[in-house]
C-alpha cells in the first residue's frame, strides 16, 4: 500500500473512532493495536459469481498487501445468520463484509456496524464519480457512504424469439405485453403466456419495476404511497398478467420456480434479473438457448422505469483491526481495471466507465447490452421500500399482489395494507427521531 493510501485511511478512520462512541471504540481497539503479519484479511462474503471470480485473484491482492487473505463464500441466510452473531459481539474476526446496500446496510448503519467511507471513496484517485448514479445512491446512509457497489442488477424481459415475431417483435409497452401473453397462452398444453415471481415477499423487488412504471412508489413524502391509484394500478396489472397467463402455483412461486418453467420452454415470457441470464444459454439446463430473446422493460403509463440496483457491495467492519488492508482490499475489487475484468467474464459491475466499453459489453448477448444499458440509464435505485425492517415490509407491501394472482378484488386488500404499512413506517422511522 502507498503511503499516501496509509495517510488516507487513518486520517478517515480516525474521524470514525473519534465519533464512534466508547463502545465502538474500546471494540476497534481491542487486543492492543494492528494484528500481526500473520493475521489474515478476512472476508465475509456470498457465493455468487462475483466472489468467485475475486476469490481466484486474491493471490495477487495478497503480494499487494503483504497479508494472507481469507474469503469466505455462505449463502444469503448463512451470511445473515453470521453477520448478526458476530456483530451484535462487537466481533473484530471479520474485516470486508459483503452486503445488499437495499436489504440490510440501512440496519447495519443505525446498528453502527459499518465504517464510513465516505473520505475514502471521494479521495485516493478511487474515482467514486464513475459509479452509476442510482447504485451509488443507494451506498448512502444517513449522508454516509458506507458500501461500494460491485455487482448491479436490473430487469430483462426474457421472451422466446419464435413466437414473438408475428406480433411485432417484444413489447415495448406493458399494455402490450399484456396482450401478448394473453395471445400465447395455452393452458390446455402446459403452455404459459408469462411467468414470473408470485411469491408474496420475494416478489415484491420484482414488482417494483411495473409499480415505478406506473408512476407509483413505496413511499411518498416519508408516507406510504402503496394505496395511490398508480400503485393499484400497478397491483392490479400484475395480478391480472399472471392470473391470466401464467402458471397454476404462481403465489408459491420464486426465482427458484419460475426461471426454470421458461428454461423448459414452457413459457413466453419472463421479467427478472438480467444477472440471470447465462441460464438461459446453458445447454445443459435451458431448451430455449436458440430462441431466447432480451429486451429492456415495458413502458406503463409513466414510461419504462426500471430498478438498477446494486444487488451486492463491500462494507468494513467498523470493529475491524485491519481497516487500512480492508479499504485497500475494496480500492482493488471494486476499481475500474478490476471491474473491467469481471464485466468481460459476463459478471455486471457498477462503474459507468466499464459499460460505455465495447470490450467489457461484448460479454454479453448484444440484445442484452443494450437492454442493459437502457435499464442503467432509465433505473430507479431500489427495489424495495428503503426501511430498517425491510423484510416485513416487503410480507406487507406483497399481500396485494397475492390477492390479484389469485383473481381477488385488490382495492380491499390494498386498504388494509396501505394503514398497515404506514402504521410500520411510523414505528420503522422513530430511529430517525433520535
């Protein structure tokens, strides 16, 4: 590490320390200064196709620093479960944390948990500009940076090439793909106009693409906005698009049960991450690698709007004794040579620079490239509602969209949950009351 990297880092950190609090503090500092050269980096992260890309690379970050590395790879619940245990400890046994600046960084930050690296990031020659605007919001906390994205996600409408070309083309309008699916379906042959996330937690990130695209939001105003006739609107689309042209199940149905059905070829069309999109080419679990289409998200009534978010980013332990070797690990992970490199192995960072580079798009299906890049520019950056309880809002703000899958009156249910989600959202912001 240069020196000047060193000077940074101390001069940020120790702003950190001196408002932390005593009993950050005393944790920080526990065990009488810097570990030993033996002590490793550790690395807390989930096993997704970043990590691993990073993990075969950590040799040279190693030879950089002068320190072993260990990177650990969990699952999401494993990583959850983890983090808890070992933070609610004021535990200094993990240095980088990989998180979802959307599901948790929110509740790590109140809990004092993460570093703030909002000094870090705006000096160094990082180049904090080049992030994309929406997933470099979305690292803000309170006015603290307190992750930087490295992986994004957004969107696709996935469809199947050989049934869409007497129609037109994909849909460029949810009115239209509304059509379509209807058009297509064939129930009687356990054929399905559309498929997607019906599950009533999970499928509210997916959700919030048609919910933005119909003007509505989460929340407006610090109130909730899930009860305006733009968020029924977008309630009742939905219900309506898989209660008439998706699969029987669809309110059990998550990532896990739908991709698979348009795999299989069981399906027209499909709206989820673009991340996903390598399952759809592999011969050894997809029949539509040949007939597979990508396209960016309809229009609804307020134009495509879209979610770009940054799915996964890299905090510090605020406890972590090697914060010097943890930035400098997140400088080389996250900067731009780096994130050129694993944009050309198909994995979609976050820096501006990386997506105006044919070489790093070339990765990718051109179709997808540029409905990835439309998503970017187009892209809210949420697809939840932004709150320290994020998994109850999400069972609250999803009971809607059950009740219209299932062919239910949604204005009834949507009442019940617009009082009960602004009664949350009262109890959820009494944290910033203080």
């Amino acid at each position: 590490m240069s020196t000047s990297s060193q000077l940074l880092s101390r001069r940020a950190f120790g702003r950190l320390a001196a408002g932390a609090g005593a009993g950050a503090l005393s944790a920080c500092s526990t065990g009488g200064g810097r570990p030993s050269a033996d002590t490793p980096l550790r690395i807390m992260a989930i096993n997704h196709v970043w990590s691993q890309a990073v993990r075969r690379r950590t040799a040279e970050f190693e030879e950089r620093i002068g320190r072993r590395v260990s990177m650990t790879l969990l699952t999401a619940d494993q990583l959850a479960s983890s983090y808890n245990v070992k933070l609610n400890a004021s535990g200094s046994d993990v240095d980088v944390m990989m998180v979802r600046a959307l599901q948790e960084q929110l509740l790590f930050g109140h809990n004092g948990w993460l570093a703030d690296l909002s000094d870090l990031v705006a000096g160094d020659g990082f180049g904090w500009d080049d992030f994309q605007d929406a997933p470099r919001q979305a690292s803000v906390t309170a006015g603290k940076v307190l992750s930087v994205p490295v992986v994004t996600e957004r969107p696709a409408l996935y469809y199947r090439k050989d049934l869409v070309e007497e129609l037109g083309g994909p849909p460029r309008t949810l009115d239209a793909l509304m059509e379509s699916a209807r058009e297509l379906t064939r129930r009687d042959k356990g054929f399905f106009g559309y498929v997607g996330r019906g599950q009533r937690s999970g499928a509210v990130s997916q959700w919030s693409s048609f919910l933005y695209s119909h003007g509505g939001d989460f929340v407006v105003d610090g109130k909730s906005g899930i009860g305006s006739a733009e968020a029924v609107a977008a309630y009742e689309y939905y219900g309506r698009l898989l209660a008439g042209s998706g699969p029987p199940g669809a309110t059990n149905m998550s990532l896990e049960q739908a991709m698979p059905i348009f795999a299989q070829g069981k399906a027209a069309f499909f709206v989820d991450a673009d991340a996903i999109y390598s399952n759809f080419l592999d011969p050894t679990v997809s029949r539509v690698r040949d007939t597979v289409g990508f396209a960016p998200f309809p229009a609804g009534a307020a134009g495509a709007r879209p979610h770009n978010i940054p799915s996964w980013s890299l905090g510090i332990n605020t406890f972590s004794r090697l914060r010097d070797d943890a930035w400098e690990f997140i400088r080389w992970a996250a900067g731009p040579e780096m994130s050129a490199a694993l944009q050309k192995e198909g994995i979609p960072g976050a820096r501006s620079s990386v997506w105006s580079d044919p070489k790093t798009l070339a990765a990718f299906p051109p179709e997808l490239a540029e409905a990835m890049r439309l998503n970017a520019e187009r892209g809210v950056g949420y697809d939840r509602p932004r709150v320290l309880q994020v998994g109850r809002a999400r069972d609250i703000v999803g009971r809607p969209l059950v009740a219209g899958i299932l062919g239910e009156s949604v204005r009834p249910v949507v009442r019940d949950a617009d009082a009960e989600f602004a009664d949350f959202l009262v109890r959820d912001n009494r944290h910033k009351e203080s």
